[in-house]
C-alpha cells in the first residue's frame, strides 16, 4: 500500500511554498536591469505608450546595441497577462 500520509505532506508543502520560476527571464527585463536608472525609466515610458509600436521599441533597442524582437517587447507589454511575460507589472 502507498504512503498516503506522505504524499499528502509533499502535496500540502508544494502548496506553501512560493512557486519556482518558470523558464528564462524576459529579454526586455534583462536589458531594464542592465540599463542605468534613467535609461530604464525612459524604456518604461516609452514602453507604456500605446503610440509606440512594439516594432519601433524593438528597433531602437537593437539599434543601440541591445538586441530584442518585436514580438518580445509585446510579450513584455502583456505582462501580467496569461499570454504576456512573467516580469511584475
């Protein structure tokens, strides 16, 4: 016979503790962390413009020597979202 009892103490601590995360970080989050202060606050900025096409951010990023696509930096603007990246919104 199973041990019941020690199945329900694994399933009950995968329930307290905090989820482990889920595959690699978003490419627009490691390029904010590598950028200084300001820099990443205008990236911020410039990201919460609907104006702005995610293809523009992409290409002035890339640009400036930080390489990223376009369907990352929407990704990035959904985050949050079931189909958006895991960075904290």
């Amino acid at each position: 016979m199973a041990d019941t009892d020690g199945l329900i103490a694994a399933l009950s601590r995968l329930t307290q503790e905090p989820p482990g995360p889920r595959g690699p970080q978003c490419t627009v989050g490691i390029i904010l962390n590598e950028l200084d202060t300001g820099t990443a606050q205008k990236v911020r900025e410039v990201l919460e413009t609907p104006g702005i096409s995610s293809t523009q951010i992409a290409d002035t990023l890339t640009s400036s020597g930080h390489r990223v696509q376009a369907p990352a930096v929407a990704r990035h603007r959904r985050r949050g979202g079931s189909n958006g990246c895991r960075c904290p919104r």
